[in-house]
C-alpha cells in the first residue's frame, strides 16, 4: 500500500549535494529535514536557499538523527564507502552517488549491509532520468530496432580535468580518472538501455597524456587547483567489451584530450531493423537523439521532440517511491555493483596490456531482481 506521507531525508555533502537538494525539490513526497558537510559556510547558504531546518558538519551527527528515514551520499568516492555503512547502521534507505564504491569489494559489503538492514540502496546514475535515454530504452525493448549487435557509449571533455591535485586526481581517493568519473555514467547508459546484458571478457587502454603536464584543467574555476601534487590517473580511457550472445559495446571516457569535443556524451545503438544516435553537446537535453530506419527501402531519420528534465529528479523519485511504497529501486545496489565490476575489468585490462575476463558478473537479469523492494 502506498505512503501518502513525505520522507524525511538527509544530504551528506554540500558540493553535488547540491543537485540532490535540486532533485528533491521537485518531489512533493520528499522533504530534505537536514544536510552535513565540511564545508559549513556553503552548507548553511545551501540550507537557506532550499530551506532546510538543520546543518551538520559531521556525517556521522546527521545519521544519528532519528527523524531522518533516508540518506544521499554526495562525498569523494573514497568516503561512500565508511558514509554508506554509517548510514545503514543507523537504519537509513540509502541513495549513493556514483561509483557505488571505489571497489567491488566495498560495493559488496555495502549491498551486504543493505540487505541486513533491510534497507533501500540506490545508485544516482542520474542520465537515465534523461528523456532521449529513456526513448532507446523502450525502442529497444519493444524490438523496434531488431536485434542488438553492438553499441558505443562516449564521454569527450577536450578540457574538463575536475581539480589538477585534488581527491579527483589521486588514484586511492577517487579510484580512477574519467573512466571512473564520467565512464561509468555511460557504461549506465549503455547497459540500462540493452536490459543488462552480461559482461564476459573486456580489452581495453588508459593513457595519461596531458594531466601529468598540468595541460587540460577544467576551464571557469569551478574547481580547485593543488599545485605541486602528483597526477595519479588516466585522462583519457578506451574499452572493447564483449557480451554473452555476441553483443558488444566501445566505451570511451576523457577529461582531457586534443578533440573536437567541448563536454560530450553520448550513445549509440545497432541493431539489425534500425539504430538510434544519442550526442548531448555540453549537456544539452534537446535535438540530441536521432532513430535511424528504412520505409520500402529508402533510409529514414527520425528526430524526436524532446523535453528537458532533472536527471536527480528522476532517480530520486524512483528512490522515494521505493521507500514509501516498495517498489523496486532502480537504479539498484546492484547494477551499480555491476558497473564498479566493468570498471575494474578495464583498468586491469589495461594494467595487463591484453584482454580479460569480467568475474563476479551475475547470472541473474539484475534489472529484474535488483535491491530496494521494501518487505
């Protein structure tokens, strides 16, 4: 039976939990009671710009806080791990921002932690709230466009490095470079669109080619510089995955390199009745997806219209739909295990220099059986 009440939520972390708290003004069910971060200065303006009642510096406060049901953990990908098991601990639902964890082995005691708890557990793959995105999807499963044969998702920054010398650039803070940062959000894409195929072997190169020069920082001062500090990850990332059933994927992430790109993502999809072509310039959400067919054998394009929506949003309102009605959650714990797992095959492809195996992948669709239905 659904929850006609509003959840009470938590937002650790003042930098993207600043999406959150966009996200979640969207949501008539949700009311952010509380938000924590190191930053208490930006927490207390971000507080009464959406009015929130209490700031937290400490995490660890926030989840002691009983009148708090759920938790976004917007932090550097190395705290989701120790903020994700506080929260759980605490008996909160959980909404973690990409990756699950800098690990496999984290994101499993994570989802380990969850199940115990029987708690709700999230990933904010944020693009799958995007309506070009979604659009695919459906074509997809409705057999519109045949069969799937092979698919490439990108994301090109020609310079966009988050932060030369800060938690972004260092490998034990932040796990990786623009594979781990931007990548996965594609891999998401690509993935949620084709139903979750399963991942057999992958092949795959990283090369740090400007960031070690001081060349390709984020252009605008959005982010910190540390000079002097070493760049400890890849700017650049390219993989070759193959799917059980023959299906693969070209995956390619960059923060940094000499292309014609500005800040570009996006997907395609082949199959053998149609195609379809997602490219989002500079995150734009409009004239970004073309379907490709035959009519009596003549070649067609077909342009939708498109609407522009917040991609949190959208996560966040499966989220809380998830909590108060216990609807399965999606993106689940799961999937966001499946893509840390991907993730770590193409660094060790690349470490390796030759293709590997994907272990751990499994069996089951994990769209199907994912984490967060509440009992």
């Amino acid at each position: 039976m659904a929850d006609s009440r509003k959840l009470r939520i938590g937002i650790i972390g003042c930098g993207v939990g600043q999406l959150h708290l966009q996200g979640f003004a969207e949501i008539p069910r949700a009311e952010v009671v509380a938000i924590a971060g190191l930053d208490e200065e930006r927490c207390h303006s971000l507080a009464k710009q959406f009015g929130v009642p209490r700031v937290y510096r400490d995490y660890q406060d926030l989840v002691a806080d009983p009148d708090i049901e759920a938790v976004t953990v917007a932090v550097p990908n190395i705290l989701h791990f120790p903020v994700a098991l506080a929260a759980l601990d605490a008996g909160k639902h959980i909404m973690v921002e990409k990756p699950l964890a800098p690990s496999s082995e984290e994101g499993e005691q994570i989802i380990a932690a969850a199940r115990r708890a029987e708690r709700v557990l999230g990933v904010v793959f944020n693009r799958r709230g995007r309506q070009d995105v979604q659009l695919v999807k459906h074509e997809v499963e409705r057999g519109n466009l045949g069969a799937i044969y092979h698919a490439r998702a990108f994301w090109m920054r020609r310079s966009g490095i988050p932060g030369l010398g800060t938690w972004f650039t260092s490998k034990r803070l932040a796990g990786g470079g623009p594979l781990i940062d931007l990548g996965i959000h594609v891999l998401d894409m690509a993935l949620w669109v084709l139903g979750n195929p399963r991942a057999l072997r992958v092949s795959a190169a990283t090369y740090a080619e400007l960031g070690p020069k001081g060349r390709g920082q984020w252009q605008g001062g959005r982010f910190k510089i540390a000079p002097g500090e070493p760049y400890e990850v890849e700017d650049f990332a390219t993989a070759f995955i193959r799917f059980e059933g023959g299906l693969t994927l070209q995956l390619d992430a960059s923060w940094a390199a000499y292309t014609g790109h500005g800040d570009d993502f996006g997907l395609s999809v082949l199959g053998d009745n149609g195609g379809a072509e997602i490219h989002a310039r500079d995150y734009a959400q409009t004239e970004t997806l073309r379907f490709f067919g035959e009519i009596d054998g003549v070649p067609t394009i077909t342009q939708p219209r498109l609407l522009e929506r917040h991609g949190h949003g959208e996560v966040f309102k499966q989220f809380v739909e998830s909590v108060l009605d216990g609807t399965p959650m999606s993106p689940s714990g799961e999937e966001g295990l499946d893509r840390v797992r991907l993730i770590e095959a193409i660094y060790r492809s690349a470490e390796l220099g030759r293709e590997v195996e994907v272990d751990g992948v499994a069996d089951e669709r994990l769209s199907r059986d994912s984490i967060g239905a509440r009992t």
